[in-house]
C-alpha cells in the first residue's frame, strides 16, 4: 500500500516536471520539438529518469500508460506510438512508429522501425528522403519477449518470443519463438500450429 502511495506521488511529480516539455511540442504535435525533449529526457540518468521519461510520453503518445518502465537512452521517434500498461523497455531502444500490447517486455538496443521501405529511388536510382506516408505501425503483441538487439521491422504476434539479435522483416505469429537473421520460428508455444523446422544439416 505505501509503495503503491510513494510510486503515485513520484508519478505526480514527475508529470508536474515534464508537464512545460509536453507543452511545448503541442503534446506530440511539433515532431522536431517532440523528438528534442524524447532525447534529452532520454539522458535522464535513474530512477528518476525513468519516471521523467514516463511521464513525457504519457502526455506525448498517441496512447501510453504511467504502468510502463523505460529506461536510460531509450527513446520513442514518433509520437504516434501506442503503449499499453505494463510494458518494460530497457536501456539504449529506438522506437518508431509502433503499438506495444501489454506486459511486454523489450532488452536493451532493441530497434523497433517503421516498416522496411521507407525510402524510395529515382530514376537515376539515387535514394530519396523517407516519406512520413511510408512508414507502417509494427504491432508488437502483449506478453511478447524482445531480445536484446533484436530488429523488428514487422508486426509481432501476442505471445511470441524473439531471441537476442534477431531480425524480423516479415510478421510473426503469436506464441512462437523466432531467432536469427532473417528471423524463422523455431518453436511453437501454441499446440494449434504447426511449426517445421529447417534441416541444418
């Protein structure tokens, strides 16, 4: 009960600190003045960054919740990010454009991007700059896994883990467990599916 009480006030506090960076992105409005205070409050070292950083995406994101735990270095690019209650997210992640389930929980150096097509070439094949209509939200399912350095580059199903350093360029089904590059699942949790495993050799 009084940790539930201390946790509330530090909750409180924090929105109080945060409430003037909030303000002055217009709440997640102004992208480059979001995306000044999500990496200066991102260098907030402690446990009191860790509540600065919550409190600023409660008031910044599409959707988010004080339940959530993110921590030092780690940073959201886009305020049209969602997160549900609960959600860990540890040290140095760079999040996109994506919808988080709830009870998840994200290592550290865990990239989240928008999709994996954002830029496109002329004619002359010289690489355009990224187009803000070209970046998809990546689903991350609840009660998912998400190793550390793991690249998510399309949506994750409930349930599901991904190993450590894993790249995932196409979606994952929900209660599976998928490692490497590019990711393949390689064990399934859920006796509904069938999974093959590739024949190493």
């Amino acid at each position: 009960m009084l940790k539930h009480l201390v946790k509330t006030i530090a909750n409180g506090v924090a929105l109080v600190i945060m409430l003037p960076a909030a303000a002055m992105s217009a709440f997640g409005r102004i992208p480059g003045l979001f995306n000044f205070w999500a990496q200066a409050v991102a260098l907030v070292p402690g446990l009191a960054g860790d509540y600065l950083r919550v409190a600023y995406y409660f008031m910044t994101l599409r959707a988010s919740s004080l339940s959530m735990r993110i921590s030092f270095g780690s940073f959201f690019a886009h305020s049209s990010a969602r997160v549900e209650r609960s959600v860990y997210i540890g040290p140095y992640c760079v999040l996109g454009g994506c919808i988080i389930g709830e009870r998840t929980q994200i290592a550290s150096h865990v990239q989240i991007m928008g999709g994996g097509q954002q830029h496109e070439r002329d004619k002359q094949g010289r690489i355009l700059g990224a187009k803000q209509e070209l970046f998809p939200m990546v689903s991350v399912g609840a009660d998912c896994w998400l190793g550390a350095a793991s690249i998510i580059m399309a949506n994750v199903g409930s349930g599901t883990t991904v190993g450590a350093g894993a790249v995932v360029p196409r979606p994952l089904p929900p209660n599976v467990t998928a490692v490497g590059n590019p990711a393949r699942v390689i064990k399934s949790h859920d006796s509904q599916v069938r999974v093959t495993v590739e024949n190493r050799g």
